[in-house]
C-alpha cells in the first residue's frame, strides 16, 4: 500500500512537471509574440504579408528560369517538375498539422515560420543554386503562408464579411504577381539579376520584420485553451478516404482532380516553357503575367457573376472547363507568340472554373458538412500541386523536350572576327528554336491536359442541374432527389406502422 501511494506521488509529480513546463513555455512564447503589434488586428495586416512575400518571388521569375537552366541544362523540364513535385506533396501533407497547431499556439508565430522558411532559399540561387532548389523542394514543408493568413482573417471577420475579406486576400495576391515580374525584369536590365535576387532578399526580410513588429496577434487566449491536437485533425488523407461516401462528392472530387492536375502542372512550368521553347524576352514574359492577371480578375468578377446569374453553377463550370481545353490546346501546338497571347486570354476566361465548383459544393452540401466538403475539395487540389508538376516534368522529359539557353561568353573586342563570332552565335541559337518549333506537337503535357480536361468535362454532364428560374430561385436536382428519399422512407414506415 506504501508503494502504491509512492508511485501515486511520483505519478502526481511527474504531471504537475509537465505542466510547469509547459506553462513556461507558453509564457516565453506569449512574451515573444503577444506584446508587440501595431494596431488592432485586421485584414490589412495579412494582405501586407502575403504582398511582400509574393512581391519577393515575383521578382525573381526570370533569373529562376536562368539558373533552372543552367543548373539542369540537359533535363531542365524534368527536374522543374520533380522540385515543384515534392514541393507539393511536402505541403498537402504538412498543412494540416501546421493548421492545427497555429489553432493552438497562435497564427503570429506560424507567419514567422512559414514566411520565412518559403523565402530562405532566396539568397542561395547564385551562392549555391544546388541548395537552392533542394531548399524550395523541402520549404513545402512550410509553404502554406496562404492557410494561415486565411485563418488570421477568419478571426478578425465575420460571416457576412469573411468572403469579401478573402476576395481581397486573393486580389492581393494577384497584384503582387502582376506587377513584381515587369518590375523585375526591367531592374535587372538596368542593373544585374544579382541586384534582383538581392533586391527579393530584402523585400522577404521586410515581411518577417512587418510580422515581429506590426502583425498583432488574432487568435483569443480562451480560443487556444479549448483546442486540443488529434490525428483526425491533421491526417491529410482523412478527407480523401471520406470522398467515396457520398457519389455527389466523388464526383465533384474527380472533376477537380481531372482539371486542376493539368493546371497546376501548367502554372509550374509555364513561363520556363515560354522563355526557353518559345524564345519569350524577360519584357514579354513579364507582361504576358500582367496580362493573364488582369484579365483573370475581370473574368473571376465581372464574368463569373453573369455567368452564375443567369446560366448556374454547373453551367458555369462547364464553360470554364471549355476555355481550359481551348487554351491547353493552343499551348501544345502554338508555334506563335500571338497565339500564345490568345491563349494566355482563355486561361483567364477559365479561371472561374474553380470558385464555380466552390458555389456549387456550398448549394448542394448539408448545412452542417460544409466545412468538410470544402476541406475535401482542397485537399484534392494540395494533391494535384504535388503530382501536376511531377507529372508535366516527366512528360517532358518523356518527349525529350529540353533547351539549354545558356551560350558560351562572348569577349568584348572590336575585331571582325568577334563580330562574326556574334553573328554565328545569334544564327545557332535562332536554329535551335526553330528546331524545337518545327515539332509536331513542342508542348505534349498541355495536350495531355487538355485530354484530362475534356474527360473533366464529360463528367460534369452527370452532375445534377442547377438552373435560375424567374424568380431567381434555383431548381436543384439533387435536393428534390433527397426529398423524394425522404418520402420514400417515410411511406415505407407508415406501411410498417399499419401492419
């Protein structure tokens, strides 16, 4: 009996050790984070983050390309998708985890650590371009900054503002990508790509600054206290599995897989594909962004509200499912820059493919599932930015669809024969892209895509109707089955009831 209560004691110690730990450690973290901030928290503290960070990688589009080139000179194509590949896959299976404990610890300190860990390879493309990618490949682990400023503006909004708050989020976003590529472009023209990589450098260490200093804290002290970390919160693969329960959400779930698998695997080597295939300068590039860019906020506004006003979701979607196989197409085959340009406006138009299948999730699912059948969709959609990068890259490779851009340095000398070293340099590299040019088919993967696409199309056929009549209501097959079901069972009690 002696024993017993002797180990009760140390049990009972060993506990209110635990416990003492782990208070002081809250307490070194709350005097770390909590007491600095400007302001109260707001939705233009997590614009100005993802601003700055996105501005930082924006800069760098072109010298990423050169030093993937250079790197990789004869699998160029392959190793983009196998870096962006496990980059991907890191992050679909870290986000839950990360998610779950800025629930906890806060999202301040999770802004910290996911700004700084996407940016960290920065400084190392010219020092160590190995390193470099090997970096971007395992900053997966921490690539989800766009997570966490959702939560931090779910916790300073409300319901009936939160959507409004997000569309400025990816508005944002948007105009960071848009205007940091030209702005790129034309200083390292005017200076070096050194400059630029120095210049992104500095912007990615302003965003940890702006957050040690400026980002109050948005998640309550009585908020952290109630959560509690379970595998069921952070297994990356649990929505995946509850898919097959419901054949209204496999099939949205497949829909999503079979068209965003060919975008993310676009997104991931396009703009490499235009400057090295397509013979794209660091201007051309630069403003093809801004254009698709804008463009594809004109399309995601203006367009999709028509579109959803007057034809449904399911119309919608099947409309932008169309612009994406038209545009896909004309990648894989074009040998122009104007019908890359074309192109380029088709993608924008399609874009409104992906917050149509978000309204027609959020029609159809129950009041209380909402949540979960969105985390479903996402989930495929982290899948498909690890396996569509991996999947172009080996398509590439598969065609043996490389080019290496760099040419051998040209002394600076005013003799003839320097000239014609020039002119002969000038004369190969024009023969190698006409050589890639003269293919058949100079881009198979956006063909491929293309084909997932279409079977993406097919499927959408099968989904329940769901057109505005003229009162604005909607005619939804799917609820009018569910309530014939439910009639149903209620005959067949009633029949139950009377024998």
């Amino acid at each position: 009996m002696t024993d017993y209560i002797t180990d009760l004691d140390k049990s009972t110690n060993s506990n209110d050790n635990d416990e003492e730990k782990r208070v002081k450690f809250e307490n070194k973290r709350y005097k770390l984070f909590k007491p600095r901030g400007f302001g109260k928290p707001s939705v233009y503290h997590g614009l100005v983050v993802i601003f700055l960070e996105f501005f930082a990688w924006g800069l760098l589009t072109n010298p990423v390309i050169t030093t993937l080139n250079q790197t990789f000179p004869t699998h160029t194509f392959l190793m983009n998708g196998v870096i962006h590949g496990i980059k991907g896959l890191l992050t679909f299976l870290s986000s839950p985890l990360l998610g779950a404990y800025s629930d906890v610890w806060g999202r301040k300190s999770f802004l910290l650590i996911t700004v700084f860990f996407t940016c960290c390879p920065i400084p190392l493309m010219k020092i160590s371009p190995m390193w470099y990618f090997a970096l971007i490949s395992i900053s997966g682990l921490f690539s989800v900054t766009f997570s966490v400023v959702y939560a931090y503006v779910a916790d300073v909004t409300d319901e009936n503002s939160r959507s409004a708050a997000y569309g400025l989020v990816t508005a944002t976003f948007a105009a960071s990508l848009i205007t940091s590529p030209a702005i790129g472009a034309h200083l390292a023209r005017l200076y070096s790509e050194n400059f630029v990589i120095a210049l992104g450098t500095g912007v990615a260490i302003l965003d940890l600054i702006f957050i040690f200093f400026f980002v109050p804290e948005s998640l309550p002290e009585r908020l952290r206290a109630d959560n509690k970390i379970s595998w069921d919160k952070i297994d990356p693969f649990a929505a995946l599995r509850n898919i097959t329960n419901d054949r209204f959400i496999c099939l949205i779930c497949l829909i999503v897989l079979l068209s965003y698998l060919p975008e993310a695997g676009q997104y991931s080597c396009f703009f490499m594909y235009l400057r090295l295939l397509l013979g794209f300068s660091e201007d051309e590039i630069a403003y093809f962004i801004a254009f698709v860019g804008i463009f594809s906020c004109i399309a995601q506004t203006a367009l999709l509200a028509c579109l959803q006003k007057y034809f449904g979701s399911k119309e919608t979607i099947m409309v932008g499912l169309f612009f994406q196989i038209v545009q896909l197409a004309a990648y894989g085959v074009a040998t122009s820059n104007w019908v890359m340009w074309f192109a380029g406006g088709l993608a924008a138009l399609s874009s409104v493919t992906y917050p149509s299948i978000s309204a027609f999730v959020s029609v159809y699912a129950k009041d209380n599932q909402q949540g979960l059948v969105q985390g479903m969709v996402n989930g495929v959609r982290g899948l498909c930015n690890g396996l569509g990068p991996a999947l172009f890259g080996f398509i590439f490779y598969l065609f043996d669809v490389n080019l290496n851009e760099s040419v051998p340095p040209i002394p600076s000398s005013s003799t003839i024969s320097s000239h014609l070293n020039r002119t002969t340099i000038r004369i190969s590299e024009k023969s190698m892209y006409l050589s890639m040019l003269s293919r058949d088919v100079p881009g198979p993967p956006f063909l491929f895509g293309a084909l997932l696409a279409t079977i993406a199309l097919m499927f959408c056929l099968l989904l329940p109707n769901s057109k505005p009549e003229s009162n604005g209501m909607y005619v939804d097959t799917r609820i009018i089955e569910q309530k014939a079901r439910l009639l149903d069972i209620d005959s067949d009690a009633n029949s139950h009831v009377s024998t």
